[in-house]
C-alpha cells in the first residue's frame, strides 16, 4: 500500500514538472511544490515597474519645470526692482529739482 501512494506522489512530480509552471521534489511521504512566476505575474511586475519609472519621470520633469518658472519669476522680479529703483532716483531728481525751482522762485 506504501508503494503505491509513492508512486502517486511521484506520479504528481513528474506532471507537476512536465506543466513547466512548477517544480516539485520529494522527500519521503511528503510532496513539497514551489510555484515559480507566472509570466502572468512578471508581466504585472514590470507594467507595475514601468508606471513606477514613468511617475519618477513625471515627479522630475514637473521639478524642473518649477525651477524653471522660479527662475524666470526672480529674473522679473530684479527688473521690476531695479525699475523701481531708477525710478524712486528720477523722483529724488525732480523733488531736487523742484526745491531749487522753489529757492530759486522766493529769492
């Protein structure tokens, strides 16, 4: 009765093999069966990897488009100063010159 439940078991092994998607060993009365990846699987892996690679990719390219943009806002930023500068000097100049004006006007 023993050898037939041994052969059954290594009966299993051998088609278990022979379907290619898992191996088998035994040992004993025992049946140990190691399934292996499906291509099912490795297929979900790697969509799952490429959508990973492409979101780092979004995450980058979306990081330099705000350095970018910081850097065009500080560009305008300093020229927008530095109008404003020239412009608060042509203020100081006409204030300047309208208080000699006035000197001038009371003599």
């Amino acid at each position: 009765m023993r050898d037939n439940n041994n052969n059954n078991e290594k009966y299993l092994i051998d088609f278990l093999k022979k379907v290619g998607s898992m191996r088998g060993s035994y040992s004993g009365s025992q049946i140990v069966i190691f399934a292996s990846k499906d291509k099912k699987d490795e297929k979900i892996e790697k969509k799952r990897k490429i959508k990973n690679l492409k979101d780092k990719i979004r995450s980058q390219k979306r990081t330099i488009e705000l350095e970018v943009e910081n850097r065009r806002l500080r560009d305008r930023i300093d020229g927008l100063k530095s109008g404003i500068n020239e412009l608060t000097a042509n203020l100081e100049n006409l204030k300047k010159k309208s208080d000699n004006q006035k000197k001038d006007m009371s003599y």
